[in-house]
C-alpha cells in the first residue's frame, strides 16, 4: 500500500471537528466565508504584524488571487466566527489567475516543469485567542485531505519569518535550517528580491524558528533555497516543497488524532 493510499485511508476516518472547542475546518461555501477569513486576515497581518497594505475595503484584506483559490477555514461555532484560515491555490486554478502568488517572489521555472499537480497554499493565520494545539491539528487535517484526496503531487507556497530585528534574524533562521531541510539543486528556487546579506557572527544557533516553518519541516518540507524579501508584510519568505509521499506520516497521525 502507497504512501499516499495510507494517507488517504487515516483522513477518511478522522473527524474534521474539535466538539471540546465547538471547533469545525472545512472549504469556505459562501462569499460571507470567505470575507470573514479576509477580516481575519486583516486583523492578524495589518492590525497585529503591521503589514503596509493598500487594502481596497476597510478592514478586510484580500488580492487578485482571492477568487481563484479555496479558502480552509476553522470556525468557533459557540461564537460564531472564523478563528483560522488557510488558502489554497491549484494548479487548475493558477492557470486561470496568470500564475502563483510564490511566483512574484521566486523565479519558480524549473520546479513548475516537474510533472505531477500542484497545489499552493497561502495566508496562513490564526486569531490570537485560538493559537492552540486544537485549531492548527484542525488546519493540518483539513489541508492534508484536500491535498491527498485530490491527488496533489506537491504542496508548496511561502512561510514567513518576521522581521523585527532587522534581515540578518531570518538569514539565521535560513542557515540555521539550510544543513537538514534544504532541497536538492534540481528543486531550487531563486528569491526575485534577496534579503541582503549581512554578518551573522555566529547567531545561527540563536534563531527563533517560526511555528509555521517548524510546522513545515516536521511534517516533511523542504526549504528550496534563500529567502526572498516582502517589503509589504515586512517579513522574509522561505519557499516551501513537499511530496504527497514524503508527508511524514507519524506527524499528520498525530495531528488527526488531536482533531
């Protein structure tokens, strides 16, 4: 039995609802879904992480990709609103949009000539009061379904960094990483805009891993080269890659059964 029939056989038994938090994740069905993921969008990368943004409603954070993509989203259905969402992009999808968001920040020319299908995820954030162990197994299981049930080859997309501190925090974080997750030559991507680089001094060992990156690796990412600088939410981008048959299957079982 495939990696991917494994897969497939452990989601299709896993409950996609939390009733100990009145928590549920699933594909957005109606434009009121999907607004109410673009507030909370809003709230977590203009309110919070001060992303400088030319938002065209107040309060709502959305782009041109928006009605081509899927929208995963976790609802508190005690309260009645979004609390984490998750955005993915096709390859079906893409063709239709002109492209990948990841491909406005890295030249992705040999990769996209791989064959298999693609699927792009993006806009990953979670409300404040719901950072928690439920929301993300919730998150995990409803992309790893979509993403196996639909016969995706890849998943891939970009996974910030923050820049507080200045860029030579995130090329810490990059070289810190580089020795265990980078991807073979065949599989890298170049960033449009590098970050510049800087001395470190030997600060690798210090760097604080995003949860997300983290997230990423553990599940069986590979970071596909140097990261690339978004000016607008101010962070460094690492460009992800994972195979459908790497998924670490240990890890995904642990996050459906949290869900």
């Amino acid at each position: 039995m495939s990696l991917s029939t494994q897969l497939a056989a452990l989601l299709d038994t896993a409950p996609i609802y939390d009733t100990v938090h009145h928590l549920h994740v699933g594909l957005a069905a109606t434009a009121a879904d999907i607004r109410a993921a673009q507030r909370l969008r809003y709230q977590v990368f203009v309110e919070e992480m001060g992303a400088r943004l030319n938002c065209a409603e107040p309060g709502i954070e959305s782009d041109l990709f928006d009605p081509y993509c899927q929208h995963l989203i976790v609802r508190d259905h005690a309260v009645g609103k979004v609390v984490g969402c998750y955005r993915i992009l096709t390859d079906t999808q893409a063709g239709r949009a002109g492209g990948y968001y990841s491909q406005s920040e890295f030249d992705l020319t040999r990769l996209l000539a791989l064959p298999g299908r693609f699927m792009e995820v993006g806009r990953t954030c979670v409300h404040p009061d719901y950072r928690n162990g439920a929301t993300i197994a919730l998150l995990w299981n409803g992309l790893a379904r979509f993403m196996v049930m639909n016969k995706f080859d890849y998943l891939m997309g970009c996974a910030s960094i923050p820049l507080r501190t200045g860029t030579g925090e995130a090329l810490a974080v990059y070289r810190r990483l580089a020795p265990r997750h980078l991807s073979p030559e065949t599989l890298r991507v170049h960033p449009r805009v590098p970050l510049p680089q800087v001395q470190l001094a030997g600060t690798e060992e210090k760097a604080a891993v995003p949860p997300l990156v983290k997230a990423y690796l553990r599940a069986g990412a590979m970071i596909c080269g140097e990261p690339a600088w978004d000016p607008q939410f101010n962070v460094a981008d690492l460009f992800i890659l994972m195979r459908t048959d790497s998924i670490n299957e240990r890890y995904l079982r642990h996050f459906v059964n949290r869900a």
